[in-house]
C-alpha cells in the first residue's frame, strides 16, 4: 500500500490526472486548520486549482512555479496543502526529501504549523506519519518521505537534495540573489525531474530576485515554468475596486474585502502609508521606504502642549534616545490628559563645540535653536550626560514634573544610567528597554500613527520635532511591522524616535493585542 492509496476518488484514479488526484487529496483530507471554520474539508478556490492544473497538467513538464498576489489570500496554506500532497498524497515518492523555505524563522514556523494542524485533524493522515516538532520535519511511514521547514537565518539548506522546493515569501529578497535560495535551487540537481515552486507578494523593484525570476520566464516564454501572478495595473487608484479584485484573487473567500477596505481608506487618509498599501495590498512592485509622517497630518497636531497636563497626569513616560558624541540626545516627555490628547515635551541636547559645523552637515540651524531656546548646547567638544542629566533634573524639579518611567534604547545606556544616578535623575522611575528592531517599534510607530490620525498628538510645532518628522523614513517587513530607520533619513530624527517611545506610554496602544492573522499571508 502505499500513500496514494489514500486517495478514494469519486471515479477511477486511472480517470484523474496528476493534478485532479493533487486537488482530490486536498479536498478530501486536507481541513482548514483554524478560524471560523477550523475542522472543516478544505475547499480549494477556483484560482488555486488552476495553479495546480497548470503545474501538474503541463505536457511539457514543470521545473519552476510561481504564484504572486496580495497578502492574505491563503499563500500559507496553499503551500502547506502541496507539501502534504508531496509527504502523504497522490505525489508522495519513495525516500523523496521536500523541503520548505521561509526568510525568516517565525514564516518558517507557520508553513510548519499549518501542514501539522492539518494532519491532526485528520486521523487518515496522522496515523500514516510522524511529526518531530523540535525539527519542522514530517516523515510519511508508508514511503519514507520526509518534509523539512527551513528559514534562511538558520543556514541549514545545505547538503540537502528535495524533489521539491516551496519558497514563502521570497518576495523579501532584496537584490537578484539569495545564499540561502541558491543553495536550495542548487541542491535539486540529483533529480531528474525536480519541481521548484515560489508562492509570495511581490517584490518592491525589479531588480529583485523574485521579480527577476518572473520577468525571465515571461520574456523567454519557457514551457516549464509556471507563472500567476496577480497585480493591480500600473498607476491604478487606491480606491478602484476592480484593481482590488485583480491583486487579491481571495476576496471574499480568504481575503476580507472590510479589512482590505478600511486598510485602503487609512492609506488615503495617511498618505505616507501608500506604498505599503500599493505592495502588500494591490501587489504592485514599489518601494516600500517612505516617509512615516504625511507634513499636513503633523502640521493638524502641532496644538501647544499643556504644562498642567505634565503636573497633574497619572502617568509622565520620557523617551530617551542617545546619540554619538557629537550628534543629538533627545529626552521627550509625554503626558495625556483627560480627553485622551498626548501632550510632548521634547528636551534636545548637543555639543557647543563645533556646532556650526554640524549645522552645515545636517543642514539645520541648530545656532538658531540655541539661541531660541529649542536645543541645549552642552559646553563640551562631545556630549557629557553628567551635564544633561544635570539640566533635566533641574528643569523637571522647576517645572513640577516627575516622570513614572524612562523608555530608552539599549545603546550607550549603562554610562547613561550613571550619569543619571550621579545627578538624580529619574531616581524614583521605571527604566524600559526598548529596541529598535521591528518587534518593539512596530507597535510604537501604529500607536503613535493612530494619535496622529485621531488629531491626538500637541506637539507645539517645536522645530526640532518638526525636522525629525519631515524627515522620518519608516521600513517594512514582509509581515507588515515598521521601523523607523536613521540610515536612510535625511536629517537626525533622533527626537521623533524619543517621542514615539514615550507616547506609547501613555496610551492606549501599550495595551495592544498582537494581530496572529497577519502573519498568515
């Protein structure tokens, strides 16, 4: 017996093709792993079934398969449906090996994670393999097929040698190549008919691998390679509804057409946030750097902030982002009050000595802010946090404030933190880590956008907040999260970074609850 013989097909095998018995597997004991409908048979869209006719089905054979559209249009669990076709159905072989291939280890994870969900809710199938979780394998027992999740930070693709390769997301990949991708396609070279198949949003340029891939096998028309790729047309409006159909070919199947709809309406609202709605969201190729603050939704919070605010607040949170020697420290203090308004106060320190030079680097008037009492220059050739620990524990003691809590990043901190405990500053916070990666500023940059949006911030129009956030860069990851990125802004940002953090403090967003479903793409 063997795995194929799972499959009891509503008319003889002899009478489906490789592709019906692929999509008869899928449907009958294959079920959707969780959600509303969790338990019950998989039910294959019409698209999906055509990507498998057509890969399945090709007289000439295919080598390579590629599959683009919009998040969230069941990328994940397509792919996992195939790997089981691949370890237990119809497709299953002798001692095959299919692996497959994730950027990142949490994406990885989740292709895993779905295929034995799956299986566990099918006792056919359960019993016909062995799942090593510690490992991301799945061992078919009746032909000894063995599937392994990989991710390209775990550096395990090599000395492999899979039948088939499924890619996730390799749509990540920046440039024309990848060390982890080469060593998969290149490992599949024992076989005489290997199958290659890369399911993902699309790149941001084409100067991208996979945008690389899909355009040669366009150009050249080759018979063995596979392409589907869904995408809104080129300078298509956000707002166009059938362009939305084209990139997302699950709407109101997988894809929520109110989610999609109200991520569009806050990309019109946000302008900054275009690109990110024109890649993930309309699946067109554009960067996804840009400007995390639209000028005209800063310049709708700039109302002034109130001292009282400060004096009177359950909670004062202060940012703290440190600089080099002889760049800018921002201390920026939030406070909300009792109509859900975010006031700041930002303090932002520099080096006296060789001011003017910096001002022509940065292209900023930092001598003007000086003298208008905007920037504290600190009477050193670098930046002394004796000194400014010093001017903020005399200004908060003047001004009545006592901050709750020091949201900081890690760097330089620990000289910081002497300095602070030598001057008694912030003697009596909390001090919280807060990385700079994606995980931790993700939610900070959404919290603080949704103030914005909600005309919640009173910034006061200070000049210094004002330069870092026309100047802001946010990235993106493929799951969506942001970060503000110093590197790629054109002027120091490092106030706007202070204030993200302490205004995430202080609202409502600190107690955000981690979206799962937008992982699963």
């Amino acid at each position: 017996m063997t795995d194929a013989a799972l499959l009891e097909a509503p008319r003889p095998a002899a009478e489906l093709t490789r592709a019906g018995r692929v999509i008869a597997f899928a449907e009958k004991y294959c079920r959707v792993p969780d959600g509303a409908l969790v338990g019950q048979p998989l039910r294959l869209a019409e698209f999906q079934k055509q990507f498998i006719r057509d890969i399945y089905d090709n007289p000439r054979g295919t080598r390579r398969a590629y599959l683009s559209m919009a998040r969230k249009n069941g990328k994940t669990a397509l792919i996992a449906v195939l790997l089981l076709a691949h370890v237990l159905g119809p497709e299953a072989r002798v001692n095959a090996q299919i692996i497959s291939g994730a950027m990142s280890r949490d994406q990885a994870a989740l292709v895993f994670e779905l295929a034995r969900k799956m299986i566990f809710l099918e006792p056919r199938l359960a019993q016909r393999c062995r799942i090593v979780p510690s490992q991301k394998r799945i061992i078919g027992l009746l032909t000894r097929t063995e599937y392994h999740a990989l991710s390209a930070d775990a550096q395990t693709a090599h000395g492999l040698s899979p039948v088939l390769a499924i890619l996730d997301e390799v749509g990540q990949v920046r440039g024309p190549t990848s060390p982890f991708v080469d060593a998969i396609t290149t490992s599949q070279g024992a076989h005489a008919s290997p199958l290659l198949i890369a399911i993902s949003t699309s790149a941001p340029s084409d100067a991208d691998m996979f945008s690389m891939w899909i355009d040669d096998a366009v150009r050249s028309n080759d018979a063995a390679t596979v392409v589907h790729e869904y995408k809104a047309d080129e300078g298509a409006e956000l707002t166009d509804r059938a362009q939305w159909a084209k990139a997302n070919p699950g709407l109101g199947l997988f894809r929520s057409e109110e989610d999609l709809t109200q991520q569009i309406e806050r990309a019109q609202r946000l302008p900054a946030l275009e690109a990110t709605a024109r890649n993930l969201l309309l699946n067109q190729r554009i960067s996804l750097q840009h400007l995390f603050i639209a000028p005209s939704i800063w310049k709708e919070n700039a109302g002034e902030p109130d001292l009282n605010v400060f004096r009177g607040a359950a909670r004062v949170a202060v940012g703290l982002d440190l600089s080099a020697r002889a760049d800018l420290t921002a201390a920026v203090l939030a406070a909300r009050d009792g109509d859900g308004n975010v006031h700041l106060l930002p303090f932002v320190f520099t080096p006296m000595v060789g001011l003017e030079e910096r001002a022509r680097r940065d292209r900023a008037p930092y001598p003007a802010f000086v003298q208008a009492g905007q920037m504290v220059a600190i009477e050193s050739a670098s930046i002394e946090y004796e000194q400014v620990c010093q001017y903020l524990t005399a200004k908060l003691e003047e001004l009545k404030i006592e901050p709750a809590l020091v949201a900081f990043d890690r760097w330089r901190i620990k000289a910081f933190r002497t300095a602070a405990a030598n001057r008694g500053f912030a003697q009596a916070s909390e001090w919280k880590e807060v990385g700079q990666g994606f995980r931790d500023m993700s939610p900070r940059l959404e919290a603080f956008e949704g103030l914005l949006l909600d005309r919640r911030i009173r910034h006061g129009g200070h000049p210094l907040l004002n330069m870092s956030a026309a100047n802001a860069i946010a990235v993106q990851d493929p799951a969506g999260n942001r970060k503000l990125d110093k590197d790629l802004a054109t002027l120091r940002i490092d106030p706007l970074v202070a204030a993200v953090m302490a205004a995430y403090e202080v609202s409502d967003g600190a107690a955000g609850a981690f979206d799962v479903g937008a992982w699963i793409a």
